[in-house]
C-alpha cells in the first residue's frame, strides 16, 4: 500500500476534482439524517487505489493504479476525467441501512436512476452484499464494508449534475414515497420522450464495435435496450400507482378541512370540493396520456426490432443467392 506521501508526490493525486454537487450530496444527506459528516465520504483514501473513488486520470496515469479499465469510461472531457465518482454513506442503525438501500436498489432497477453506474448496499440485513450493475443490468457484489455503507458509482459525465443529487437524496430517504405531485415526477427523470431518447443514446454508445453485426445472433447488439425502455415503463406505472394512493389521501384530508370550515361558517362546500376533485383529475388524465405514449412507443420500438429482422434475413437470402448464381449452382 502506497503511503500518502507517495501518492501525493505525483501531479494525478492533486488534480482529482469533487464536485460541489457530490459535496452537496453527502452534505444533504448528513444533515437530513443528524448524522456526523464523515459517514459520507467520496475521494478515497489510499487503500482505494481503482475505480471510482478515484479519478478516471488518477486510474490511467499513476503508477499505483490497480486497474486501468474498471470504472473508465469513453468519450470524457478533461474535467470530467479528473472527477471523483464514488459515493459512500453509512447510514448509522441496520434499519435504516435495509430501508436506505432497498429504495436505491428499486429505484436503479426500475431505470429511475440511470446515472448510477454500480450500487452496492445490503437490502435484508445478512451477510451478503447486493449489488447492482446498471451497465450490464445484472446482479453484482462487492466487499463486505458495504454490510453497512451503501455505495454508489456515478457515471462521470454526470458528477456535476444538481438535480442527480437532490433525486438520490429524495429516493434514499423515501421522499418520493410521501408526495409524488405530477411535476416530481419530471424532476425524477420519468418523462417519456426524454426516456425513449436516452434509451436509444445509451443503447448505441455501449454497442460493441466488434459484434455489431454477425450472422449468428438475431439482432445488432444493442445491450437490453428494449429492457431499458420496459422497466421505465414499469417505473412510470409504478409512480402512477403511489401517486394515486398519496392522492387519495390528500383528498380525504383536503375534504374534510373543506367541510370543517363550511360547517363552521354555514358557506356551501360543494363548489370548492368540485373543483379540487377537477384538478386531481386533470392530473391523473395527463399522466395517464403519458403512459400511453409510453407503451405505445415500446410497440413502436419492437416492431422496429422485427423489422430490422426481417430486412437482415432479406440480405442473407439475396447474398445467398448472388453467391450460388457467381459460383453456377
């Protein structure tokens, strides 16, 4: 192990960058739990000598780096690669560990944080690491400080992201199971058209050049793309479904605080209760309309498969077909 004189002899060790919104990040979360600042944590100290506690530079460049390739990604400015990544909190109690973590680990599987690139956590309590690799969307594990701290990996072009930080604050610590108004769900990152795009972006910026097209699978290697766009839809029916249930609360609360004050001054509440229940409506109306759109551009999205299909085998066949007409049979 490398000390901290050593590391800090080279220029890569100085030159790592934490953004004022990672700060923030663990800042928000220290204070809205009362927990001391240190059970956030982001640079690494120099037992982390790879990955994202690091700077992608820190990995590529020094001459302590264990791993040139695991979290490096392509296509980063030259600020962006001297950001700091990773991301540690230590909630304080198993209770709030399990809660903490089993919200993350739904909110990156149901594609509600696709900025997150790895989550390690532990969701029951044992002596097992859970983990999850939003690249690949798979299963994952990790070393067994993460029994109590939950990790995550930020994508690097996103580190600078305000937004980012105040959805992961609100899903960890369970706000967006409290009140989920329609324009929170925008600010959560679940709009359709915006999904449908970043779907196909992601899709095609982690094709792998080398399988693109082969003969022997039935279709260019788009990794889960259709998987993506399925389990945002499922988030958006999933979100539709807690904000129906927070409405129906809000308006028995709101009901009856239109009916205390008619009662006590003798006014009509009837016109006011209408128009609360309009508004309500109109609401689950529009975001209803999205859904639709969703599942519609889903079919969109697998009719374009089924046709790519078909085109290729069209390709095959009539490549089969000038080869057996040039060689005479």
């Amino acid at each position: 192990m490398p000390t901290y004189a050593q590391l800090q002899a080279e220029s890569w060790w100085g030159r790592e960058i934490v953004t004022p919104e990672l700060r923030w990040l663990g800042d928000e979360l220290c204070r809205r739990t009362g927990r001391p600042r240190d059970a956030a944590g982001n640079k690494g100290n120099n037992v982390h000598l790879r990955g994202a506690h690091r700077s992608q530079e820190w990995n590529l460049n020094s001459r302590y780096s264990t791993s040139r390739t695991y979290t490096t990604q392509s296509g980063l400015t030259a600020a962006q690669a001297r950001h700091i990544a990773g991301f540690d909190f230590t909630p304080g109690s198993p209770e709030d560990m399990i809660a903490q973590s089993r919200r993350l680990m739904a909110a990156v599987k149901a594609g509600v944080l696709e900025e997150v690139r790895e989550l390690y956590c532990n969701v029951d309590g044992d002596k097992v690491v859970d983990g999850w690799d939003n690249v690949r969307n798979r299963a994952a594990t990790s070393d067994s400080s993460h029994l109590w701290h939950w990790h995550l990996t930020i994508d690097r072009r996103h580190c600078a992201d305000r937004a980012l930080m105040e959805r992961i604050v609100a899903i960890a610590l369970g706000d967006v199971e409290d009140d989920m108004q329609l324009s929170d769900r925008t600010k959560l990152g679940i709009d359709v058209e915006q999904i449908l795009v970043d779907t196909w972006a992601a899709a095609l910026a982690d094709r792998d050049p080398a399988n693109e097209y082969r003969p022997d699978i039935d279709r260019f290697k788009f990794p889960n793309w259709n998987l993506r766009i399925h389990n945002k839809l499922a988030a958006l029916e999933a979100s539709q479904a807690a904000a129906n249930a927070a409405d129906e609360v809000r308006d028995r609360a709101t009901l009856a605080a239109i009916q205390g004050i008619a009662a006590a001054t003798g006014a009509d509440p009837t016109p006011i209760i209408n128009e609360v229940r309009a508004v309500r409506d109109e609401a689950r109306t529009k975001f209803a309309e999205l859904l639709t759109r969703a599942a519609s551009a889903e079919q969109r999205a697998a009719a374009a498969e089924a046709e790519v299909k078909r085109l290729r085998t069209a390709l095959a066949a009539g490549a089969k077909a000038e080869a057996d007409a040039i060689s005479g049979t």
